[in-house]
C-alpha cells in the first residue's frame, strides 16, 4: 500500500535493470513520463509495457502535456497554443474540442493521466513560472476554460489534473528554483485564485494537484508550505471543498521543497498533509528514500494507516477507470488537431504595437530576420522538428508573403559578437523582422533589441514567449505577441505583422 502512494521518473527512453528493481522493492504505483523518456511512440510504448511486464502489474502512467512549451511527448500528438493564447482567443468550444484532441493522442500514447490545466490565476504582479501557463487574469474565464479542458480530456478517457492549488499564478519566484512566498489571505484566494478549482471541482476533476509557495496568511505555520499543509490540503480542499479524487503533491525534488527539508521528511509530511500521490520524478537514490521514510512512517504510527487505506482506494479507483493500456489504435495525431491549434493560435494574436505604413513598404526591399537558436534547447524542451533548422523554417515561413529574407539566427541568449553581426546585417536592410524572447527575463536580448531599435529605420518584432516585452518597444517599431512560440503561434504572428490589414 505505500508504494502505491509514489510516482517516480526514471532516466531515460528504455527501462533498466535498475528501473525494474527500483519499482519491484519500492512497489511504487506510477511512473512520470518526461522529454527524456520519448524518442519515438514505438520506443516509449516498450518502455511502458516492458516495466508493466517486468514488474508484473499496471502502472499508472501520466505526464505534463499543458500545450504550448510545457510538452513532454512531441510526437503523434497535435502541439497546441500556450493557455494564454487559448483564453485570449476567447472560444471556450475549441477548448473543449482541444482536451478531447489531447485526450485521444495521449490514450493512444498509453497515458493515463495529464498533470493539466493549469489553473493559476495571473494578476499584475510578473509569474516568472506561470505566465503563459495560464489562462489569464479574469478568475471566471480561468474557471470556464480550465472546466471545458477537463471535460474534454476526461470525456476522451485521460484523466485531468488541475494544478497549481490554491493558485500561484501571482508566485515571485519559481519553485523548481527556490521557496516561494504568497502573501494573499484567504479573502484575497476567494475571490481571485480559487474559484477556478472549485469549477474543476465541480466539473468532476479526478485530480488536482498542490503547490509549493508558503502561504502565511492561510497557514500561519512557521515555514508551512501548501505541500506540507494540512490545513489547506485535508481541512480546506477534502473539507470545506468537499473533493473526492485524487490530490497530487507537486515533485518533492523541487528547490522549494529542498530549501525546508530531506526528501525523506517531505515525503512524509506531504502524506501527512492529505496527499494520496506523492511525486518523487528524477533521483533514484531519493525515490529510495523517501519511500523508505514512508514505510518507516506508517510501521511506527507516525501516519495512520486509516489514512493510507483511504488514499489506496482512491487510487486503486482512478487505475480502475482505464482497463487496457492503449486505446484507439496506432499513435497518431488527430487529423482536425492542427487546424483547430492554427486556428486558436491566429484568433490569439495581439498588436501590441502597431506598424507604420512605412515598415510595410520596405518589406518589398531587402528584409532582415533575426530568430533564437531553439534547436539549443531541444535537450530540454521539446522542439518541433519543423523549427529545428531555423534558417528554413523563417524562410518558409515568409516565402507565402513573396519575402525571401537575409536569415541572422543567434543565440537565446545572444553574445555580443551575434548582437554586432545582426545588427550590422539589419543597417544595410531596408526592413528587419526580430524574433524576440524575453528580453525582460534575459539582458542580452534587450540589448539586442535596442540595438536593433537604435541602428534600423523599419523594425517589427515579434515577442516570442511573454508578452510583457512590449514596454521596451521603441515608438514607431511593430509589436505583435502570439503568448508563446510554438510553430502555429510564430506563423500567426507573423501573418499578422507582414500583414496588418486596415
């Protein structure tokens, strides 16, 4: 029974030796699926099956696939907007039509459960993790949206996780990275970050997922995490929210969780918050702990085994809801997936700032684009293969509007030699196109977009990632933001630049 509490990642694309006696001695019940687990659909299929078989018994398979960059498996699935792009769009309909897409790629894929939406709220205050996770800053289109994705994921056989509860859309720090700190009270989650948990709730959300801030105005615990919360966790969301399913801790490995404590302790103390799945996703050697310090916690009476059984039931009800492993035939992605993504993506778009007639006649002389290097990401983020050479994929993407463009690709985080060459480069253009990401996260991109403003008489920029870059513009310059980067949003936004319409 307390294995079947913990979910695990392992290393890489192919199971171990070592993966398979891990999951024999911990009899963990569930195993987290990352970029580095996914080559192909036919490899990760092996690796799913090949575990199950060794192991002797299901494992609950489930992965993060919020759309946009948050996308661990990048084949024979459709790669839809970021939220932000879907809210802005402002269609719930094709919300909804998106979770059924995903629901039905996933359960191809063999995925039980999908760690999305999020449902952290936005507010004024910069998320440096959330952002464009989110559906916005409105807590009723955030609920509506979040309600119409879970339906359609779960009405397509996955189960959904809403997440970050109680809301950290207004987080000041990341909690991969460090311990956040919300100082909003209970007043101010009422009536701006829980409402979209209670509409999951009320749409039969099987799971929902915790967050790591510290929340001092609602559990005035010294250094009480929500995690670690049993008092937001079991009294508030079991309690007074009356949720049913599945509550989800966040990867205990996080540097929020290892500023307060060993993963052993926070193991615990997360179980003894009310979480039924307790994630423990990169380390073997703390997986092995922090199941060891579970088993010891219940062998002594430290946890109530009254609370164990009642967490197993609930999992032993959301395994049961999935019989076979893969359904709906071979991987593939849906044939109406990638028009209803262009189509979110296109409705999305946003001027930020809008071009000059002057920007448009010097796109019939010679044009300049400048583009990130995402092919350097790809180790870590999934890239679409149709990105991956850069230079193509911008000249592509403008041969459609008669353009045939003078490529410049730095860095995504360019060094002064790429700043000097590009801009170079764009001085001798009579048009230059400058894909921009995020020039308020990373200093050598404002500096590149500054020396682009200061040295080109017809500058449009497209924001990649954030939107917020859009105060660093420059009077007279285009702005255009699509709230992501994925290829259906950078061709939308592009549309829109070379084409601005009345």
């Amino acid at each position: 029974m307390v294995g079947s509490r913990l979910m695990f990642g392992l290393p890489g694309p192919d199971v171990t030796d070592d993966d398979v006696r891990l999951f024999r001695e911990t009899r963990a019940a569930g195993i987290m699926l990352y970029r580095r687990n996914f080559e192909t659909p036919e490899r990760l299929a092996r690796l799913v099956t090949g575990l199950e078989e060794a192991v002797g018994r299901r494992i609950l398979v489930a992965t993060d696939h919020e759309g946009g960059r948050i996308i661990m498996l990048g084949r024979a699935v459709t790669i839809f907007p970021d939220n932000l792009a879907a809210g802005t769009a402002g269609e719930v309909k094709f919300v909804h039509r998106q979770g059924l897409i995903e629901g039905r790629e996933l359960r191809r894929l063999g995925v039980d459960v999908n760690f999305a939406p999020v449902l952290d709220v936005l507010t004024e205050r910069y998320s440096p993790n959330i952002g464009i996770r989110s559906y916005g800053k409105d807590p009723a289109l955030v609920a509506r949206y979040g309600a119409a994705r879970i339906r359609g994921l779960q009405a397509a056989g996955v189960s959904a996780c809403a997440k970050h509860f109680p809301g950290k859309g207004h987080a000041p720090v990341d909690a991969h990275l460090g311990l956040p700190v919300i100082d909003s009270d209970w007043s101010e989650m009422h009536g701006g970050h829980l409402p979209p948990f209670l509409a999951a709730v009320e749409a039969g959300v099987d799971c929902i997922m915790t967050s790591h801030p510290l929340y001092p105005r609602l559990d005035p615990l010294p250094r009480m995490p929500a995690t670690f919360s049993r008092l937001i966790v079991e009294e508030y969301l079991r309690g007074e929210m009356g949720y049913r399913g599945v509550i989800v801790s966040d990867d205990l490995e996080m540097g929020a969780i290892g500023e307060l404590c060993p993963i052993g302790e926070a193991t615990v103390r997360a179980a003894a918050a009310g979480h039924d799945l307790l994630l423990v996703c990169h380390t073997p050697a703390r997986q092995r702990e922090a199941h060891a310090a579970l088993l010891e916690a219940y062998r002594t009476g430290a946890l109530p085994v009254r609370g164990l059984e009642q967490s197993v039931a609930r999992l032993d009800a959301l395994h049961a809801q999935r019989p076979a492993r893969f359904a709906g035939g071979a991987p593939r992605a849906e044939r109406d997936g990638e028009p209803l993504a262009k189509a979110l993506a296109t409705r999305a778009v946003t001027s930020v700032a809008p071009p000059r007639a002057a920007f448009g006649r010097a796109l019939n002389g010679k044009v300049v684009v400048v583009f990130p290097r995402l092919s350097s990401l790809a180790d870590r983020i999934t890239i679409e293969d149709a990105v991956l050479d850069e230079s193509r994929f911008v000249s592509e993407a403008h041969a459609s509007y008669g353009i045939e463009p003078t490529v410049e690709v730095v860095g995504v985080e360019p060094g002064e030699a790429e700043i000097a060459r590009a801009t170079e480069a764009a001085r001798r253009a009579d048009a230059t196109v400058l894909f921009l990401y995020d020039a308020h996260l990373y200093p050598s991109n404002r500096t590149l977009l500054d020396a682009l403003q200061t040295a080109v008489p017809a500058l449009g920029v497209i924001l990649m990632r954030d939107p917020w870059d859009a105060e660093y513009l420059a009077p007279g310059v285009a702005g255009v933001t699509a709230y992501g980067w994925r290829r259906c949003q950078l061709e939308a936004a592009l549309a829109r630049l070379l084409t601005p319409g009345p």
